[in-house]
C-alpha cells in the first residue's frame, strides 16, 4: 500500500516545506474544506489513524467511506465499523519474533520448490528484531556475573542466534539488534523510533505493531503503537494491514505534580488500579492535562509500558516540547527534531498548554499530588498495595494461602500469619541480626531482588535514585541478607554509563547489585536458578518465598517457580527489601537495620531528595545515547564471531531443537485444496478470570516431566540444557507440546489439579 498510489478523495495531498526541503504530506486540515468535521476535535491517536487512511486510499482495503467514518467520529457512540491499519514498521523480540523468520525462511523453500525466486521472499514493511530475551540470571553479585551469563547464554542459544544472523544478512528490510544491546522497548525509545517517518519524500506520522504486548511503550514518544500475536505480526510484515474497528478513546487528565518521596513507578501502578476498575479492554487511552508538564519523558514512557497490565491497546501520549527535549538527548539529530516539530504542528498532533481538550468517549482523572509510594501484588500488577500497609497486606495474603492449603497445614504456621501485631520473631531484632544461614529462609523471606525490565530501567530518575539509595545505606553500614538473588539488568548500556558516570554503580555492586546482563532477565522468567541451599530449605518446608522486581508482571509461576508471592516495586524499593530481606517488614516505620554505632536506620533516612537525583541526572548527556547506538547493529565479539552461509535459503538441521522447519507448506501446490468445516471438535480447557499469555503460552522453564521436557530428552536434550520454553519458540514441536503448561493454570474441566491437565472427550479420562 503506497501513498504514491492513494486515491486522494478529498484532495489533502499537498507539499511541506521544513528547513528548505520540500515533503508530501496528507494534510489533515484540508478534510473540512471536503466537507468532513474539522478533525481538531478528534483524540490525537484517532487522526493518526485518519492520517494513515487518507494516505493509504486505493479504494479496496482503505475506501473512502473508512474515512468519513472515522473523520465523523461519535465519542458517545460504540463503533462497529472496521477500518485498515497499516503500520510503519514492525517490531520482533527474539522469543516471539524467531517464528516469525522461521515461516518467512520456510517461505522461501516453498517458492524455491515451486521454480521461484527465494530471495524476493522478504518483509515488505521494515522489521526489527531485538535479541533481549534470552540472557539469565546464573551468575550474580560478583564482578564477573555479566561476562558468566553472557558466556553461556551463547552456549545455550547459539543455534538461534546462527539462524537470526542467517536472516539478517538474507532478507532485505529486517535488521537484527544482537543479544547484550538492550531491552526491544528501550532500544526502540531510544534509538530505533523516528516520530516522523520520511519515505520517498513524504512525511507521515511512525506507527508500529510488535510481537511483544509491552510494545505500547513508544507511545511516550507521541508513536502510535500495540502488540498484537505472531500471525498478524507476519501478515503487517508481508504488507497485510490491520482490521480492526474504530476504538473507543478514553482520556484520562493528569493534574498536578508528584510530591517528594513518590516515583513513576508509583504513579504507573496507581494508573494501572484506576484503569483496571474503569475497564478499557479494547480501547485507546490518551492522556491529557496540564500534569504531562511535570512527566518528563522516561515518567510517560514507565505509564505506558504497563498498558497491557492495565488492559487497553495503547496508552498514548501526544507530542510535545518533552518529546523533542528527548529526541534531541538521545541523539536524534536537529534535522530530525525539526521535522517530528513542524510536522507534528501542522497536522494538529503536537500539545502545548493551550491545546483545547480532545473529546472523549470517556474520562478519568487523577490529581498527581495524591501518588504515594506502592508495591503491587502478590500475583497480579493491578493490586496495588500502599508501602505503608505493605506488612499487612503481606500477611493477610499469606494467611488466606496457608489457610487454604487446608488441614494438612501445621496450625502454628497459620497462627503466626494471623497475629496481626508482628511475627514469631521481633523484626528489628531480626533485620539487625546477622544473617549467614539457609535455615533463617521462613514466610516471607525476599528471595530474589531484581532491577529488571524496560518498564524502569529506561527512567534515569528511579535508576539514579536506586543508586543513591544505595550508597546512603553503604554509608551508614547497611548489608543485603544473605539469602537475596540481587540482580542489576538494565534496558540499555546507556544505563550503566550514566551510573558509572556518577559513582553510583559502585554503590550498587557493595551492596551485590552487579551487572548480570542488558535484557529481561527476571521480568520474564530468566531469574535463574536460587542457591541450592535456599531452593532446598523452601521445598523441605513449602515456604512461600518472595521476590521483588522492577518489573511489569507478577503471574505466579513467571518469576521463579520457588517465589510464590512476587511483588512490583520501584528500583529503590527494590533496593530496600534487599537490606531488609522480608516482605514481614513495614519499611514506613520499621528500621531496616543498625548503623556503625548501633543505631537504627530507616527507610526515610535514606531515601534520596529530588534534588539529589535531579543533580545526578545531570550525568546522563546526549553523547551516551551516540556512543552506545553508534554501532548498534554490529554486536560483541560473540556475535561477530558467528559464521553464515551465504545461500538465499536456510540450511535446516534435521537434528535441531531448537529451530524446525515448519510443516505449513509441506505438500502445497500452487492450487490449494479448498477449505473444509471442522467436524467433532471437542473443548480443552474452560478457564477464569486474569488469564494470561503465561498460562496458555509459557516463556519461562521447561519441568522435565513435561511433556516438553519429554520430547527434549527423547531427542538427547539434558534437562540442565532445557533452556526455556521462548528460547525454543522457533520449534513447533516444542511450542505445541508447551501450549497450556503453566504449572498454576486452573482448568475448570479437571477441578482439584493445577498445571496442563484436561479431560478428553468422549471418554473422560484425565
């Protein structure tokens, strides 16, 4: 679908000038002058659907009654007209981009079978794969825990990554940004999105879908984008747009200023609490207000992120002086920033403090002084908790768990949990204790602490406050206990750079807060193995272990298959529940230990001032962002040293188990069989509220009494070479036998049983 070719209806084709250069654009403007509504009056994320309909006109999948449709939108009205979206580009991360290479490289065998041309199988739309998914968390707290888990993450995933550097090189319009570069979401904030796109002369606003549901993440920078499943990812790719129908917009008005001592990240989880009451399934969110003036851009970037937690397709912010204040950070170029500006004016997509308020089909509010500091859990990113009542939230879920584990459970463990006024030990006494031993591990213990995940890491302020909180508590001789998996796996290098820069990473790394990788680590299951000792003492006792991360998602069984409670929380956060150890800790009015002379420090004579973070952000300059994206696409030593074939067509290992030829075009000729009904089917599994992708399509470890598990080892896979089941996506045999093996999933059609269990029809065995 090519603007050269768009039918242009209502005549708003016209030039642009920026900077001397002349541009095609689609002027919105011009719609009212064709008799349409003036499209000032539409949410900003509705006419750069509008934008992208009148640009792509060719009368067969965008027509020109899509276009007065969405140009007379009805806020109050619930749409049942669809519409064609095509994105600009599209985004892969390595789990659930591979199967989409591998079908296009299956692709290429079947034209090369039928006496075509392989090589003009390519993606017609530009794709990005980010390589983020595949790093674990095996080595930690020392110095070398980067360069260990780097190492054997090639060991592991070698065979992929022989496969993603094949298409690399092979299909045109597809880069691969190889493993160790960053997280998909903060290499495309950073680098990867332009706002504006410039193609063939003609400017038009950057729109994408990605194969990852935290893709909405990029809408801070004012680009419109979702995640969507592999098969519509591949579609786009291969010039398919999007059906979809004209969503509702809800506005949600953002007032105020967060108050000293609150993060973004208690501002995304109170979003995330309000949002999933209001219920916005389906719908756009656009935020709106004079409070986006006191969010720099990184804030914005921390609240859209956790969109799909909250349940809408995107989470969009327009654009504004903050967007270009960002793009010239890291590194965008004045000519770039100059077209996103006058582009963005001109079309009615840019917010200044003047702006009339958009309709809306509804709206929300939230007054940004009113924030205060959260976790949220234990299994779901929409509970949130107030730090304050954290200690008794805590053991209020614990009780109700223990309590329905039923008569078997020991009545003392369960009396302990429901004694509101404290624990079998005094927690003071117990955080100053210290603490060398496995056998201190009881309810509650904080197993694993993580600063992970793109929904923080890519927001220097709660970065460079961890860091501060860090050294403060050095300062005043506070230690981690000795049973916490402490992890530091940042979005980007820029990251460390600007830690480095300040000092503070050295702070972090003596209280074990070494860099273990740039990727997703803990947030999506690769938090790795516990320390034998401490897996052995929770098995032996059914313990329920906690772990705390910066992450976006708590589903229990993703995190670790030992934490059975995991909460989200700020970096600093995490930090402090490090030195403290315990979720059975209230860290608003207990000390989290003793200092040199005895006394006790708490949280609050630590917790670093605005004004000192805001003085170590000035750190974190434009020429990071050049240094560290200069040669994104090159890699490290690792990569480099990959070799690959130069052939148009892969070359497939029968023996492979990790990347399988698929068995889609087997026996295709270029005259398919018709389609045919489905006969006698019978029903799987019937499942509850809050399910996820988790328990139908699990990334995380693979049991070996799987039937996964199974499979691998038939076919000479040692179980400690399993990998997880994301790394093995690119082969269907696996992903097949995969589907529905989450550990905690509840299938209704076998009540008493969690895990990949059904019942098969007609007989009824389980």
């Amino acid at each position: 679908m090519s603007s050269e070719k768009a039918l242009d209806s209502f005549k708003t084709k016209s030039t642009f000038k920026v900077r001397g250069k002349d541009y095609v654009i689609f002027r919105l403007g011009l719609l009212k002058q064709a008799g349409s509504p003036d499209p000032l009056r539409l949410p900003i994320a509705l006419k750069i659907l509008l934008e992208n309909l009148l640009r792509l006109e060719d009368g067969r999948n965008v027509r020109r009654l899509d276009i007065e449709a969405l140009s007379r939108w009805n806020p109050k009205a619930k749409s049942d007209k669809e519409i064609a979206f095509m994105p600009a580009r599209v985004i892969l991360q390595d789990f659930t981009g591979v199967p989409a290479i591998v079908d296009l490289a299956a692709m290429r065998d079947a034209i090369q079978k039928m006496g075509g041309d392989p090589a003009l199988i390519n993606p017609i739309q530009p794709a990005d794969l980010v390589i983020d998914h595949s790093i674990q968390v095996d080595s930690f707290g020392t110095s070398g825990a980067f360069r260990e888990n780097a190492k054997r993450e090639f060991e592991r995933n070698r065979e992929r990554y022989e496969f993603l550097k094949w298409g690399q090189r092979a299909f045109h319009n597809f880069s691969v940004v190889p493993p160790n570069t960053g997280i998909v979401h903060q290499v495309n904030l950073e680098y990867l999105a332009k706002v504006v796109m410039q193609g063939d002369a003609v400017l038009y606003p950057d729109t994408l879908i990605g194969t990852d549901s935290h893709t909405t993440m990029i809408n801070a920078l004012g680009v419109l984008g979702w995640g969507v499943g592999g098969i519509e990812a591949e579609a786009a790719m291969l010039g398919q747009p999007i059906s979809m129908l004209i969503p509702e917009v809800v506005g949600f008005k953002l007032y105020g200023k967060l108050r000293e001592g609150t993060t973004a990240t208690d501002l995304v989880l109170t979003v995330t609490e309000m949002l999933r009451k209001k219920s916005v399934v389906g719908k756009f969110v656009e935020f709106y207000g004079s409070g986006l003036d006191s969010l720099s851009l990184p804030d914005r970037a921390t609240v859209a992120n956790m969109c799909p937690e909250y349940g809408a397709t995107v989470a969009f912010f327009p654009i504004d002086e903050k967007t270009l204040d960002y793009l010239r950070l890291t590194g965008r170029g004045e000519e770039a920033v100059a077209r996103v500006e006058a582009y963005a004016k001109e079309q009615g997509l840019f917010r200044t403090v003047q702006s009339p308020d958009p309709l809306f089909s509804d709206t929300i509010a939230l007054d940004l002084g009113t924030v205060e500091p959260s976790l949220a859990g234990p299994k779901r990113p929409q509970d949130r908790v107030l730090l304050r009542d954290a200690k008794k939230s805590f053991r209020k879920e614990l009780a109700q768990m223990i309590q329905g584990k039923g008569a078997t459970t020991d009545p003392n463990r369960l009396n302990k949990w429901l004694d509101e006024g404290g624990s079998a030990r005094d927690a003071a006494n117990q955080l100053t204790q210290v603490v060398t031993e496995a056998t201190e591990v009881d309810d509650g213990s904080v197993v694993i602490a993580a600063i992970t995940s793109c929904t923080n890491t890519s927001n220097p302020a709660v970065m460079v406050g961890a860091g501060l909180l860090a050294r403060k508590a050095v300062e005043r001789g506070l230690t981690v206990k000795s049973w916490v998996k402490t992890s530091l796996a940042p979005g980007s290098k820029v990251v460390v750079e600007y830690l480095r820069e300040t000092k503070l990473l050295e702070a972090l790394e003596q209280l074990k807060f070494h860099l273990v990788g740039f990727g997703c680590t803990t947030c999506i299951g690769n938090s790795g193995p516990l320390p034998e000792s401490i897996g052995k003492r929770i098995k032996e006792h059914d313990l329920v272990a906690v772990s705390v991360l910066s992450g976006n998602r708590n589903f229990e069984g993703r995190i670790n298959p030992l934490a059975r409670f995991n909460y989200l929380a700020s970096p600093p956060l995490v930090v402090a529940y490090a030195i403290a150890g315990s979720m059975n800790v209230d860290l608003v009015n207990e000390p989290l230990g003793k200092d040199h002379a005895g006394k006790p420090v708490y949280l609050r004579d630590i917790w670093p001032t605005q004004g000192e973070i805001t003085q170590a952000m000035r750190a974190v300059t434009s020429d990071m962002f050049q240094k560290q994206y200069a040669d994104v696409f090159e890699g490290d030593e690792n990569w480099k040293s990959i070799q690959i074939p130069k052939e148009d067509t892969f070359q497939w290992k029968p023996d492979s188990t990790y990347v399988k030829h698929p068995p889609f075009f087997g026996g295709l000729s270029r005259n398919p069989e018709p389609l045919r009904d489905i006969q006698s089917a019978r029903v799987l599994a019937v499942l509850g509220d809050s399910v996820t992708t988790d328990h139908i399509s699990p990334a995380g470890s693979i049991p070996k009494d799987s039937p996964a598990g199974k499979y691998l080892m038939e076919h000479g896979v040692d179980p400690k070479d399993f990998n997880s089941y994301g790394a093995r996506r690119g082969n269907f045999e696996v992903m097949m036998r995969g589907t529905f093996a989450n550990i905690h999933l509840k299938n209704f059609l076998v009540p008493g049983v969690e895990g990949g269990w059904t019942r098969h029809f007609p007989d009824g065995e389980k």
